[in-house]
C-alpha cells in the first residue's frame, strides 16, 4: 500500500471508529518520513464527555527499532481530556502530540505500550505532568489497533504523568502501573494539587 493511501485508509479507520472530527491541525517538515502530521481534535458530546486529539501521520512508516527487541510498529497517537478545552488549549495539545510522534525518527527508537517519555515542560491542561505513560486502550470499548488490509496500525494511548507517577512506573509491570493509576487518580483530568508532585 502507497502511503497517501495508507494514510488515507488510516483518517478513515479513525473516522469510523471514534466518529468525525471537529478540528484539527496540520505540521510541516517533520523529522525522517513525517512531511505532514494532523492532528484531528473531536470535541465533547452528548455521550462522551471527552475532548479526544489523534494523530495521523506518524503511521507513514514503521518506527525505527532503535534498541527496542521486536519489529518496529506503525502507530498513531490519541489523548483523551475529560471536558471541553479552548482552541488555545487544543492547540497546545496538538503541539505537545505533534512533538511526541516525532520522537522515534529523532531518537532512532521506536515508542510504544508501558513506555514512558519524558517532556520539557508541563503537558497542556495536565500541570504538574511531566512526562508521559504509554498505555493500551484506557477503556473497554477502545481499539488497540487499526486493521487496514495486510498493515496495522497501533493506537498508543498518551497519558500526562507526574514525575512521582513516572517513578512509580519505573518499578512496575506496565499493566500494574496504569491500573494502580487509573485506581487513584482520573487519567483524563488534571491531577489534583496532592498528587502532583
């Protein structure tokens, strides 16, 4: 498969399964592969309270392995916020998604579940939060993967972390981690005050 029809058949397998977008944002010149990444933003509704932000793009080619063990993957990203956000705010999400998807063509290692990566800065709308936790599908009813003919294409869930969590995740299982998370706190919200650290 050609990538613009990769890609193509990618914007259409997220329209069918998380329903059509709202917005979205377009970068440019991204490292390696990526000559454009949008990043689609679907807002709250009636059902979902949530604001979702995903990636396409970043599947135009496997991730390099770098020192990963396995073969390298093609994926996208998604970050699910509970709530509606400003455009400044869904921006700045954009932005920080955008950043991450570049990551493995400029490290040369691939990202991918119980990974964790740190950022410069607070991730938007999440402070305190400076790193993140790669997970699976956070919810039930979420896809792990994209089945797009003989390709696939790995959904990797973007959750903001504080530097305790990351430490935290540094000494466990990922799958223990991310349900001892989701126990304590509410991974789609802003942490409260306590819990940041």
């Amino acid at each position: 498969m050609t990538a613009p029809a990769l890609l193509r058949d990618v914007h259409r397998a997220l329209h069918d399964t998380f329903g059509p977008e709202d917005d979205g944002y377009t970068y440019l010149s991204g490292p390696g592969p990526i000559d454009r990444l949008d990043v689609l933003v679907r807002r709250p509704r009636d059902r979902d309270p949530m604001t979702s932000l995903i990636t396409v793009g970043m599947s135009i080619e496997p991730m390099p392995a770098g020192d990963a063990p396995g073969d390298s993957r093609r994926a996208e990203l998604r970050l699910a916020r509970r709530g509606g956000l400003t455009v400044a705010e869904e921006e700045a999400v954009a932005q920080q998604l955008a950043n991450i998807a570049a990551h493995p063509w400029i490290t040369g290692n691939r990202l991918d579940w119980g990974h964790t990566l740190g950022i410069d800065t607070d991730f938007p709308t999440f402070p305190g939060c400076r790193a993140v936790f790669l997970s699976g599908p956070a919810a039930a009813n979420m896809p792990d993967c994209l089945y797009l003919g003989e390709e696939s294409v790995r959904i990797i869930t973007v959750i903001p972390i504080t530097g305790g969590e990351r430490a935290r995740a540094a000494t466990m299982r990922p799958v223990d981690f991310i349900a001892e998370l989701m126990a304590d706190v509410d991974i789609h919200s802003e942490r409260p005050a306590m819990v940041a650290d």
